[in-house]
C-alpha cells in the first residue's frame, strides 16, 4: 500500500471514495463525524449500517472525538496521504484535519464561506458578482422586517448550516413565513444535530435551478459536471425533488452559468478540492443558492456515472488532489458527456400504508434502467410523506444509448407520479372499477383484485409479444374510465 487516505463522513455518493482509493494502491480509513444524539444522529447511523453493510474487506474506522486535538492526534498516527471530507457532515473537520496536517485542502479560517449561506452571498457581493439578498433571523420580528426592507412576499427560509433541503421553505407572504420560522425553531436541532439552530431568509429567485460539480486546484476550478433540477414545492411550502438530467450538450446560458460558478467558487476562496454548487438562472442571468465544498449527494453508482462521463465524481476529485498535474490536465478537457443521464427520485404527498408497488415491474422493463431503489411492500407497510430529500420514496438511475429513450422513460416516470400515484404505492386495485355494478363482470372483478405488480408485468409481457391472443385486461374495464385508459396508454409506451 502506498499509504493511507482519511475520508471524513464517507456517505451518500462519497462513498465511492472508499473503492476509488483501494484501486489507485491506497488504503481508505473512515473517520466518523461526530454528531449529538437525536434525529441526525439516527438517520446517520441508518446511513452507515447500509453502506458498510457493502464494505466486503478489512476497513479502519476512527470516531471524531468532541475534542479535536483528540481527534488530531488519532488522525496523525495514521501518517496518511490526504483526508478528503465525504459528506456534508465531515467538510469542517475534513478541512480543520487536511490543514492542521499539512496537507492539500482549504484554510479553516474559510470554513463560513464554505458552510454558511449568509455568509457566501456577503462574500460575493464584495467580489462585485451577482448574489441573493438574505439575513439571519431569530425572530418573527426579524423575518416581517426582511419583507418590509425587501419589498417582496416571495422569500425563501432555511438553515444557515444545511443540506438535502431538510427545513428549507418556500413561501409567499407573513403568515407562510412566520409559520415556516415557528416549525424549523420548534425543531432546535439543524439537519447536523448542532443545537445552535440558525436559520435565515433570501429572497426567492424564479428560474431554472441547475447543479455545476467542479473540482479545484491551486485555486482554479474545473468542470465535472452540470445537472439541471426538477424540484416540486409542496402546500406546506416544502420542496421534493423530482429528478435530474444531465446537461450534455450546455447552450449559451449554461455556458454563462458555468462561467459565473468559476467565478463563485474562486471568490469564496476554495483553492483545492471538490463544490457541488446549486444555482438558478433566471432573466438576468445565473446566481448562486449554495455552494457545499463537497461530492455530490445522492448516492450515484459509479457505473451510472460512468457511462454518462467516462468517469465518475470521486475519481476524478482523487486524481486531481493526489496529481496537480492530472487537475491541469483535466481542466483542458472539454466538457462531452458520452451519453443523457437521469436520476428520478419518487415522493408521496403524504403518509400512506401499501401492500404493493407497479413499479417494480415497470423499472425492469424499461430500456434506460441503470439501477435504483423504491419503497414496496418487501420493505415497509407505512411510507412517510416527503418533506425533503431524506423522506423521499425512491430513486432510480436512467441512461441510455439513445437520448431520446432515457429521455422517454423518465417523462413516463414522471407522468406516472403525479396522475397515478397509486400505481406507485398502493393498497388499492390498479384499475378503477366500472360505475355501474352491474358492469362488474366475474372476469373484471378478477382483475380489480389482482395484486397491482403481477398484472402490470402479465400486461407489459404481452405487449411486449406482440399482443398477441386474448387481452389480459377486458376492453370493457378500459372503457369504463379514463384514468383506467390512461394507465394502458402509459403501459403500453414502455
């Protein structure tokens, strides 16, 4: 072994720096953030037990300790090559570690920068670049007078110190807003377990958000990718995601937007190392959300990632901070993803107990199934609703050859979510049954009592034979509703 690499908090797609290590000769040690009981601290370790649970040889793992120098001196018996921070949960003392030992990463003293909204859309303002205007509130006071100065209802509050828009809000006007503010103080706690919770109000931006991934040295940046967001803002004001597709061919907005994040991550001063921006683009051009001076999260498998770039996040970030001259390198490359990519992440509009999932069946038979996860009755009887990213009810990863196909089957899966839920998750049957009683024929009512999953596979196999020889579902049972037509009319594109 070359020697060793600390990675901090190695979840969500960081993980992939566990493998990444192992194959360029190094051996991966996890450094455990430390994070105080609570509701943080038990999705956490939910977390971990899941990914190590994938971790199939002997691995070091080290726990932060509430003392940092503690946790310094654990780290330095190591002698390792880099600490790297994986998830959000260890950028801070992934940083604090990679400089206290002299290695490549960025000064603490810029950790606000690299955490703290309020404190990135000050510093932008100073750099002359385009930034939103926000204030830390503790108040309700404090939220009525930012509307008061600002002059708008259309505001945005959230956590100083966040991630996957756990407690972020959406809201128009005093009451949305006070309502949000008294929810997310009620909860004391922010999404790390920090009991100093503070959160702050922007102003709401409308346009297409985006995420620009780049990998910086010696204080220059190079693109790994960009993806642009399908998010849903919920009555309460909460935000789901949707999904995302990649970028694979920028237009000349997109062009500009990568060029402004160049400009955003340099004027942050994050000198070595990876940010995942999220940025909106609007009529006057892009601006900044947040900036989180880590990979990206949502747990993308490399093989997916690959296929799509010909190289994966985590690798390229490795390279580039073991080579300086690998990141030149790179840096030169143009940017051609090999082929269109999406994620689709599933939500439910409120809590709901199932006994079985169309999609299973649904997934496997399309042509652009990489890979992916949903909740069915083999995992849970009870799914939550979704409020954020950590309470959605699926994701799953799409690419194709063809554009138009990953393309085709994300639209149908998006299409199927929001006129059909109950496809998805459901205790009901998949077919509405006839208004007339009397309509229910012996042969309908074995269908309306068919299990959801075996039907839509018995219907796609025939379809996908030719539909050939009796119809598994009665022309009379179609008939008898357009919501019943719409569910074969999707069926059938797959």
């Amino acid at each position: 072994m070359k020697g060793r690499i600390v990675v901090a908090e190695p979840m969500s797609t960081a993980f992939n720096f566990l493998e990444d290590i192992r194959e360029r000769g190094y051996e991966p040690v996890i450094l455990e953030s430390y994070i105080p009981e609570g509701y943080a601290r038990d999705m956490m370790d939910a977390e971990r037990r899941i990914k190590y649970s994938r971790i199939d040889y002997p691995i070091q793992i080290i726990k932060e300790d509430v003392d940092y120098e503690a946790t310094l001196r654990k780290v330095r018996a190591l002698d390792p090559h880099l600490v790297i921070a994986g998830g959000e949960e260890g950028v801070i003392v992934g940083t604090r570690l990679a400089e206290d030992l002299g290695m490549v990463g960025n000064s603490f003293s810029n950790i606000p920068n690299m955490t703290e909204k309020s404190v990135m859309h000050k510093t932008l303002k100073e750099a002359g670049l385009r930034y939103i205007r926000g204030e830390e509130v503790s108040s309700c006071e404090d939220c009525l007078s930012f509307l008061k100065t600002t002059g708008t209802d259309d505001v945005v509050l959230k956590h100083v110190h966040g991630c996957a828009s756990v407690g972020v809000h959406l809201v128009h006007g005093k009451k949305e807003l006070l309502d949000a503010f008294e929810q997310e103080r009620a909860a004391h706690n922010n999404m790390f377990g920090e009991a100093e919770n503070r959160l702050m109000v922007q102003e709401r931006i409308f346009g297409e958000e985006y995420i620009v991934n780049s990998i910086s040295r010696n204080g220059i940046p190079a693109l790994t990718s960009i993806f642009r967001y399908h998010k849903k803002r919920l009555p309460t004001g909460a935000i789901v995601y949707r999904g995302l597709e990649v970028i694979d061919e920028p237009d000349e907005k997109e062009k500009e937007l990568v060029e402004y994040a160049f400009q955003a991550v340099k004027a942050l001063g994050i000198k070595d190392g990876p940010v995942h921006g999220e940025y909106m683009i609007d009529d006057k051009g892009p601006v900044l959300i947040e900036a989180n001076c880590r990979v990206m999260g949502g747990s993308a498998p490399r093989g997916f990632l690959d296929r799509i770039f010909g190289y994966h996040e985590t690798d390229i970030v490795l390279d580039c901070l073991l080579d300086a001259e690998f990141h030149k390198e790179f840096s030169r490359r143009p940017y051609r993803p090999f082929r269109k990519g999406y994620v689709k992440d599933f939500y439910s509009a409120g809590e709901r107990s199932i006994k079985a999932s169309g999609i299973i069946p649904i997934l496997l038979n399309m042509r652009s199934y990489y890979s992916g996860w949903v909740e069915n009755a083999g995992k849970t009887d009870i799914i939550p609703e979704t409020v954020d990213l950590e309470t959605e009810t699926g994701c799953v990863y799409l690419v194709h050859d063809d554009p138009e196909v990953s393309k085709s089957d994300f639209d149908i899966l998006m299409r199927l979510e929001e006129e059909y839920p109950d496809l998805l998750h459901t205790e009901k049957s998949l077919f509405l049954p006839p208004t007339n009683e009397s309509d229910i024929t012996p042969e309908i009512k074995d269908i309306l009592n068919r299990d959801p999953e075996t039907l839509i596979l018995d219907i796609l196999r025939f379809y996908k034979n030719g539909a050939k020889g009796k119809a598994i579902v009665p022309k009379e049972l179609l008939e008898a509703n357009p919501y019943n037509q719409g569910i074969m009319e999707i069926l059938k594109l797959i």
